[in-house]
C-alpha cells in the first residue's frame, strides 16, 4: 500500500511529535526506523506510535549513570544510525535521533533507502561518507521544505545538523529554512574490509 506525500508528511509528524516526548524526558531512542512506528486507527486516521524503546540511553539522572552500552559499540540498525553513533553508541545525544528521523523521512519522500546497502559495513561506509542520492532526483515534485529537512537531518556534524524536533518541524513547514552548507566529508570512512 502506497501513501501519498501527504499522508506520509502527516504521519511523519506525528512520529516526530512522538520523539520530542521523549527528548523532553532525556531519552534519545537510538534506533528509530520505520519497523519501529506502529500505526493505530483512529476517528482521525491513522496515528503513528514510536515503540521499541529497547535501545534507548537516559542522558541525565541516575540512569544516565547506569549506560546499558560499552564504549565503542555500534547499536542500532544500520541504514538508519547516525555517524556518531556507528562510532560509539554512548556518545550520542537527541541529534542522533533527528538523523534517523531525516533517514525515515527521506524514505518516506521517495521510497527508497537514504543509505542503502546489502552489508552493514558498505551502509556505515555510505553514512560516515555522507553519500546519499539528492532525494529530488528521486522525486523531482519534492516541495523545498521537505528536501531542506531531510539534509538538514543528515548532516554529517551533529553540531551543523537539525538540532531538535521542534525545528525540525518548522524546517518541514518552511516556517525556517536550514542552511546546510558543504560541510567537508570527514577523511576516515571505515574499513572496507570484513573482520
């Protein structure tokens, strides 16, 4: 079943608005994708529910304290983690999650992967180098608020990129456009040799 850019931009907001509920209680998902969004029926339509909760690191607090992941771990699923996060799941905030947000938005617009790949070590390659298809020349019709969000989401520095829902949701309105400039893509890439 195939939704419409519409229907998909209303249900993505609404799984934004699921992830800025738990962004204001310090937790940052660390593996949203779309397996992870369940959709319940309503009088309204159709309302997007971010589950899976399995992954997630409490950033402030006692829980803070108690990180369920060692340093240096990659957690999460491939074509939907952020850079920092392939490098060290401990080390990411609430950006890594508006990356994974820019990930499932991307798929949204133009029903392909943003970072495709059939190993997780050719998809990390992909992240960490930045290299994505322009979402408009999958879908040409893309309005310019939605393609400035989804490279606004996967901007290679966590400091250059959408910092948090809320603006994330002004960028996707066109109520505040994102100035992504050419950041430098980083000169590591992982290697491309299998352990």
């Amino acid at each position: 079943y195939r939704i419409s850019l519409h229907d998909g931009l209303t249900l993505f907001r609404g799984i934004v608005s699921g992830v800025r509920a738990a962004h204001r209680h310090d937790l940052v998902h660390r593996d949203l994708k779309p397996a992870n969004v369940l959709l319940f029926r309503s009088s309204e339509g159709f309302v997007p529910k971010v589950t899976d909760f399995g992954l997630a690191k409490v950033l402030v607090g006692r829980g803070a304290e108690l990180g369920q992941t060692r340093q240096g771990i990659a957690m999460g699923t491939p074509a939907y983690m952020a850079p920092e996060q392939i490098r060290d799941a401990r080390a990411v905030d609430q950006r890594a999650d508006i990356f994974s947000l820019g990930c499932i938005l991307y798929e949204l617009a133009t029903r392909s992967r943003a970072f495709p790949g059939n190993q997780a070590l050719e998809i990390y390659n992909n992240i960490v180098s930045g290299r994505y298809t322009p979402p408009q020349e999958l879908a040409p019709d893309l309005p310019e608020p939605v393609v400035n969000a989804i490279d606004g989401c996967l901007i290679l520095d966590r400091d250059c990129r959408i910092p948090d829902c809320d603006t994330l949701l002004k960028v996707l309105a066109g109520q505040l456009v994102w100035d992504v400039e050419d950041h430098p893509v980083p000169d590591e890439v992982l290697a491309t040799e299998e352990c």
